[in-house]
C-alpha cells in the first residue's frame, strides 16, 4: 500500500493506543507477529509525523506475564499525564480471565508494565470473557474509562472514574442493550464541539457494525440526543471495525479503524493480515449532522471518479477484477470522494454523512 499502514509480517487488527506524543503519532495494534492468523496477542507500534508516512517500530507489548498467558494483551488506549504514555489494555489469563491492565513509558518506546497490575480484576457483571477494551480520557481533572462488556448475552459499556489513572472506582453501566451481542468491544466516548459521541463496535452482525450516538454526558450518564433510536451508522462499508480516535496536536478528532473483516480467508503464501484505514477527521456539518472525511494530509490523494466505482440505474457498484464488492441502491446519484490504494476503496458519500470502506483483494 502507498499510504495506508499495514504491518510487515504476521496478523494485525485492532488499533489501539492513537496518541499525540513527543511530537510524533503513534498508532499500536493488537498483533500476532508470527504467522498471519489471530493468536496470542502482543501490541504492535508504527509512528508517523504526518499521519500518511508510518514507520513500525518494535512491538511494544509481549504477553509475558502471568496476567497475560492465555489471550496476552487484548485491545485498549493511551493518554499522556504530565509528561508520562500511559497505555491501558485488557490482559487475558488463564485464572482471571479478561482484566485491565496499565504499562507506562516515558520515551514511547520502552513500556514498564505496573507492578501491581491488573488495575481492575474483574468484571462487575461478573462474566470473564466479556470485559474489554478499555479506553481512558481525561474529564474535567479526573479520569473516565470505558470499557466494552457483557452478561448472559446482552452487551454493556461500563464506565470507571479516576484520579491517578492507577485506582479505579466502577460508577456503573453506561448503555446496555442485547442488540449488540454479548459483549460491546471497542467502546470510545469523547466531546466533539459542545456534545459527547459515544462509538463502538458489535459483535452482532446487525446491518452495520459500527454505531455512533451523540447526546451529553455528566460525567456519570451518556444522555442520547435521540432516546428512542439513538444509535445510527457513519460507516457501512464491508471491511470497517474496532475504530478508535483521539485528539491531536490541534484538536482534532481523529480517526482510525481496523480494515479487513473476520470472514476473510487468509490467501496461499500470504504472510501478512490487515490494515488501518486512512485517519479520518470527525465534525459536525452545518445541518448539524457528524460527518467523517479523510485527514488533510490524505486529501491530496482524493479523486471524484473511481475505476473501481461506479453508479448506475438506482445502484451504486465497487467491482474489482470483474468481481462485484459492493452493491447498493441510492434513489439519487450521491455525490462521491474517493480514495484508491492498492487494494483498497475507501467512499467518502453527500460530504462525509456515510463512508464505505472496501478492502478489496
């Protein structure tokens, strides 16, 4: 790929960790350096300056504690205090289960794990295989932490306070709704001009799975703009999961997703798996609707007409090799941008009200 990020060698999905530090990007990812399938998973690290060019650094997590020896270290968050990368991420043992765990660096490239960790050992709801996916941020001058869960098929995003980003007190379930499977993953909720967006990724395979709902939060409640549906899709694409986003050096919303899915079949000498989509920018429209488009730094590879793209008699068609990705009705022609890299389409639709991410070879 020209200006995508995909890892080297092995398995890569979820991003984790997006931050601005020391004046560098860093995206980590939940990674299986040593054949390209899931595994026990380790946290691999790239860095960028401008969002477009990544270098992939070391990996930066091993699963090489007791707390980590049965699915290592699952997916999480960074966030910086006073001076100091903090990563949060869910270890996974044998005895415990899925708990949350802490490791600190004060260079971004050598991470010391906590000696006490894990922070928090269990999952309120008390199921140990669905409590994941802890991403932190900074409210007022404390510390929130949401992280995906479940219990008995109906999935929950719960809501921890802090003040030291080390003691964590549970202030309970923030959404729970068994539409969504049995465990939310990949939960993040953060302000966005004067509301709050809460985002995550289901399980279930629902029409779309990724949701996005705006509203207000207090610090102990997340209030939907919308209470009788609040939930609503800015990503219908294929090959869109596990987005994450973070606040960069001048305050945009930035996101990042994982682009591949789970019913891939992994192709013969095929070596390597997955890759980021491109950083995409969150805001509200003039209409007041969110909206997502590529970064500027990505907006000079943007195009209006695809090869791979077309519409015609109500539809909307991605094809690839004479094979058909993506079909989809539209009663008007939409108005398209559109990003190609190598074996990649990513539709940006009516000014970035929808996306459409295609992965496709």
């Amino acid at each position: 790929m020209r200006y995508h990020f995909k890892n080297k060698q092995g398995w890569m999905n979820d991003p984790n960790g997006l931050v601005f530090f020391k004046g560098k990007y860093h995206a980590f990812f939940q990674h299986y350096p040593y054949a390209p399938r899931w595994g026990q998973m380790h946290w691999g690290h790239a860095v960028s300056r401008d969002l477009i060019n990544w270098e992939e650094l070391d990996i930066a997590l091993y699963p090489d504690m007791p707390y980590e020896n049965d699915g290592g270290c699952f997916s999480g968050s960074a966030i910086v205090k006073d001076g100091r990368l903090y990563l949060f991420y869910t270890s996974v043992s044998h005895e415990l289960g899925q708990t949350q765990s802490v490791a600190y660096s004060d260079d971004g490239i050598n991470f010391t794990k906590y000696e006490a960790n894990p922070v928090i050992r269990s999952s309120p709801l008390g199921d140990k295989g669905a409590f994941r996916d802890p991403k932190v941020f900074k409210y007022k001058d404390e510390y929130r932490m949401v992280v995906g869960a479940g219990s008995y098929t109906i999935g929950s995003v719960l809501l921890y306070r802090s003040v030291d980003l080390i003691h964590w007190e549970y202030l309970g379930e923030l959404i729970t709704d068994g539409r969504f499977g049995g465990c939310i993953e990949c939960p993040d909720l953060f302000p966005l001009e004067d509301k709050y967006v809460l985002m995550f990724s289901s399980m279930k395979s629902l029409p779309h799975r990724v949701c996005f709902a705006t509203g207000s939060f207090d610090g102990t409640s997340f209030i939907p703009d919308n209470e009788e549906e609040p939930y609503f899709a800015l990503e219908t694409g294929p090959d869109f999961y596990a987005p994450q986003t973070f606040s960069d050096k001048s305050g945009r919303r930035i996101l990042i997703a994982w682009m591949y899915n789970w019913s891939r079949r992994v192709g013969a000498g095929q070596t390597q798996v997955g890759a980021f989509t491109i950083p995409r920018e969150l805001e509200f429209d003039l209409d007041g609707n969110l909206v997502m488009l590529p970064c500027a730094e990505a907006m000079r590879y943007a195009i209006k007409e695809s090869r791979f793209v077309s519409y015609e008699k109500g539809l909307l068609r991605v094809r690839f090799e004479g094979k058909t990705i993506l079909e989809r009705p539209y009663a008007e022609e939409p108005e398209l941008m559109v990003l190609e890299d190598v074996g990649v389409v990513e539709l940006f639709i009516n000014g970035g009200r929808e996306n459409i991410t295609c992965y496709i070879c």
